[in-house]
C-alpha cells in the first residue's frame, strides 16, 4: 500500500543491509525518502531506484563528523521543506576492540562506536524533535536498535557497539517519554541475526554461520526485509501507543 504518500522520511545508513531495504520499502510504500550514505552511493542508488522521478534523494554525511550531521539534516531540509520520520538506522560494529585487544585498538574503537551510533543518531533525533516542537507538528522516530542492547554480545570484540546500542536506546525511550503529549512518537526495533554483512562479519568470530544457525530456534537468519517492513508500519503513525516500545525481531531467539 502506498500509505506514506506525502511523508518525507529520512532513511540513515541506507547502503546496505536494513538501512537499504527500509529505504526502498519506504520507497514502495509512497513516502520521499531521503537516503543517507557514508562511502556506498551506488548501493543507496540501488535501494531507492524504483522511487519516482523527485521522490529519493541521495545524501552523503560522514557521521563521525558532528558539522556534517548538521549539515546533513539542513540538507534534508532544504530538499524536503520538513522531514516526518527520522529512522536512525546507521551504525558501526568494529570486529576488533574487545577487553583482549591492545588499548590503542580499544580506545580508538569505543570512541569511534560513540560517536557514530550514539552522538550522531542523537544529534539528528535532537534537530528533528526541535523542529517538529517549533512547527507544531508530530513526527516519529524509528531507531533499529538491536538484541545486544539488553543480553549482550557473544562477540567479545563487539563490547562497544553493544554498549553504543544500549545508549541510543535509551535516549530513543526519553524523547518518547519527554515528549508523548506532543505527538511525537519514538520506537526501537531490536533485531537479532539479521542477514546483514555485519552480521555475517560478527558470525565468523563466534563459530561460523552454521553454528550461529543452529543456535536459533527457527533455523534461519532474520531476512532484513522483515525489519524494513516493521519500519513502515510503524512510519504510518497509527500505532500511537506502543510509542517507547521496543519491538523484538529475532524468531525467538531471544524472549524477554
């Protein structure tokens, strides 16, 4: 259904993985979708190909570099004229870092997670709530957390980004909280083994994928378009009060 039809939604980290596969579910869905890249333009071209002629629009941001997260939302506004959804789905999970790893690999890891998975996801939520409040309008935030927020990591080396995760968790659930009575809406979607190249990269340093497979209770890896799917229906702005909410997305893998 193409019920997002005159919604601008930013799509961050929309590459590869859920961040390409929930631009281009935006996309079908009718929304003009806003596809943040790092490096990979032509896998966020890829992600938004079948958007009509003026409905995606690529943009490029280092998010390690807070001038250009604001640089980035004042671009997505000058393309937009408002943004209705944030989905902050960018993140970076470091393979090397962990408690056994050499202090310069540690220091340099965990301020890298910081500051790409916490400060610049915070930054962007912090510029789209400040403009939805002095509009006047509601708007929805849609952060693709993950399972490691609350149980952790089995990848020793993935000490910071679970750490990271576990920050913009929290600040997801604040801006719901501080900010319900105005119709602003925050979620988590947090996903377990996704089939994502990050994914994949974590896998091999916790036994192999087929060990990975064999310890989940459907037998299969998270298809990233489930994820994507879950973000739209959420962009909708119907589902009010499971504002706050996380929403676990792990085949029962994990049940809390």
């Amino acid at each position: 259904m193409a019920d997002l039809e005159g919604k601008t939604v930013i799509v961050t980290g929309a590459s590869k993985g859920i961040g390409a596969c929930t631009a281009e579910a935006m996309v079908a869905a009718g929304a003009t979708v806003i596809a943040h890249y790092g490096a990979d333009r032509a896998g966020a071209e890829a992600a938004v190909r079948a958007a009509r002629p003026g409905m995606a629009h690529l943009v490029k941001a280092d998010f390690a570099d807070m001038a250009q997260v604001d640089a980035f939302w004042d671009q997505a506004l000058q393309i937009s004229g408002r943004v209705d959804v944030l989905v902050n789905n960018a993140g970076i999970m470091r393979q090397t870092g962990g408690i056994s790893d050499p202090i310069e690999d540690w220091d340099r890891v965990w301020a890298e997670a910081m500051t790409v998975n916490v400060l610049a996801p915070a930054r962007l939520m912090r510029h789209a709530v400040r403009s939805w409040l002095a509009a006047g309008t509601p708007g929805s935030i849609i952060g693709i957390g993950s399972w490691v927020s609350t149980r952790g990591s089995s990848n020793p080396g993935a000490i910071a980004y679970a750490a990271s995760k576990a920050a913009i968790v929290a600040a997801t659930k604040t801006v719901a909280r501080a900010h319900a009575a105005q119709g602003i809406l925050a979620y988590v979607i947090a996903p377990g083994v996704v089939r994502t190249r990050m994914s994949e990269e974590s896998a091999a340093r916790t036994g192999g994928e087929a060990a990975v497979t064999a310890s989940l209770p459907m037998g299969e890896w998270v298809p990233p378009e489930e994820v994507a799917d879950l973000a739209v229906y959420l962009a909708r702005g119907r589902a009010r009060h499971m504002t706050g909410g996380t929403i676990d997305i792990n085949g029962a893998a994990y049940i809390r």
